[in-house]
C-alpha cells in the first residue's frame, strides 16, 4: 500500500512535466511527416518532465503564496471571514508526502494549483508562440530537410534537387534534377531516399584530363623538353548530354553521392507557364492563318 502510494504521490508531482510531454508529443505527431525529428526518446522524456515539474511547482508555489497572502490582507483589512486561512497548497502537499495529514479543503486548493499549472504548460506548449519559437532549432541534423524543402513547398516555393549518383567510371557519373517531392529521412539524420518529379537527366564529369604536354626547344639546347605542367587537382565540375526522365524518379541512400536543393518561386513557374501558352496560342493563329 505504501509502494502504491508513493508511486501515486510522484506521478501527482510530476504531472505538470508529464503534461507537457503529452502535449508537445501531440502536437508533433501531428505534423511527424514535417518534423520527425523531435519526437523524445524515454531518457530525455524523464528529464524534462522532472525539469518542467520543478519549474511549474516553483511558479505555482510563488502565485499560491501571492494569492493566500492577498486573501489574508483582505481579511484583515475588511474583517471578513470566509473560512480558515489554509496554507500554500504546494507546500501542504509535499509535506503530505513526508507524513504530515493535509485537511480537506488543502488538497482541494492542491487539486486547483496542479489543474492551473497543467493548463498553463498546456496552453504555451499548444499556441503558435510555441511553436514559432522552436521552428528555428535544428534536431539530429534534420533541421536542413525542413528549412530547404518542407517550409519552402508550403510557402510558395518549388523545391529543385540536383542529386549526384556514385561515379561509375573515374571521373563520371549520372545526376539527376527536378522538383523533389518525396524526401525520407531516419532518426538520426541520414537521408534514405528522394524523388523527384520528370527530371532531367544528365552524365557528369568530375574534373578531366590534362592537355598533352607541348614540347618546348630551347635556345641552347638540341632536344626537346616537355613544358612543366601546373601542379593540382581539377575538381570542377562538368555537365553533359541533359534529357528529360518521364514520371517520378526515386533514388535510395545506396546511389546517392550528393544532394543540392534550392528554392524557386511558384511565380516565376506560372510566368514561365503563361508565356508557353501565350506562344502557343500565336504559333495556333499563325498556322489557322
């Protein structure tokens, strides 16, 4: 009975933490396509729950003591009584938990403070100040899929990946680039697969081959020496033969070697659109002519 107890009495100490992972859980699972990344393992989860406990029964136990303190002026000031002058309701309970009886009427002051701070926490966790506030931070190295790909599709902007495929040959391999559409990532960060809408295709080069060396005569000599070539390593990079892949072109971890996302505007795309139309619907009036 007393193991029972005192399991109960932690979980009523520890509910307004525990509260707050319930509802951050919440509100992430609901948006877990756009951050999987923050979602709590049981280790971190404990310790935020014991931190926030902490914090919330420290702020309680302050607007408790403010608010007895103000109930006691008044009863002093006016000469009303309404009922005993009860203690601070977080101190009553943890002196609960070391033996000492708690009346009636405290736990039900206790009860209100621990229903005021779990609405609290709830409250913040569940606004848009929240969330806006940890938009920014950047979760086992998963934070670049949601600032380069996720935030720019639901704010007007087309995601375009160029995705590098291993070399096959020395210097050359295939890459692809299109509007990404799929993107899947594992919980520590590393990119599982892409795809991408009707890419383009093409073979690239990584650096090349030098130049054969020209032979140079000097003045005072009767054979020939190959002119001294610059030392280093060509890492440029080459793009050639570009054609169109139909449909949705899905590349897994095995094969990719590189990926590069920048943002275009859906703007520039229905510019681009109108003046396709616009120059078809002349080259029409042009051939009914």
């Amino acid at each position: 009975m007393g193991l029972t107890l005192g399991v109960l009495a932690s979980v009523l100490a520890m509910l307004p933490g525990l509260s707050l992972l319930a509802a951050f859980n919440f509100k992430t699972r609901r948006g877990g396509a756009r951050r999987p990344e923050v979602q709590l393992t049981a280790v971190s989860a404990l310790v935020l729950a014991v931190f926030f406990s902490i914090v919330a029964h420290v702020l309680g136990f302050m607007v408790s003591s403010g608010v007895t303190d103000l109930g006691r002026a008044i009863s002093e000031s006016y000469g009303i009584t309404v009922g005993a002058v009860i203690r601070n309701p977080i101190a009553a309970g943890f002196d609960a938990l070391g033996g000492k009886p708690m009346q009636s009427y405290e736990a039900a002051a206790l009860a209100a403070v621990l229903m005021f701070e779990v609405m609290t926490l709830v409250t913040i966790v569940m606004s848009r100040s929240f969330e806006l506030l940890i938009d920014s931070v950047d979760y086992n190295a998963q934070g670049w899929v949601f600032e380069h790909i996720t935030r720019p599709a639901e704010n007007g902007y087309t995601p375009v990946g160029h995705v590098y495929t291993s070399t096959t040959s020395g210097r050359f391999g295939i890459a692809y680039k299109g509007a990404v559409t799929d993107i899947r990532q594992d919980e520590k960060g590393q990119v599982l697969s892409i795809a991408l809408a009707r890419p383009e295709r093409f073979l690239y080069e990584i650096g090349h081959e030098a130049p054969a060396a020209t032979p140079v005569a000097a003045k005072w000599q009767f054979w020939h020496r190959a002119a001294e070539q610059p030392t280093g390593t060509d890492t440029s990079v080459r793009h050639h033969g570009r054609e169109t892949a139909g449909g949705v072109v899905s590349l897994d971890a095995r094969v990719i070697s590189n990926i590069v996302v920048h943002c275009i505007s859906n703007s520039i795309f229905d510019q681009i659109n109108a003046a396709a139309a616009t120059a078809a619907a002349g080259t029409a009036n042009g051939d009914s002519e």
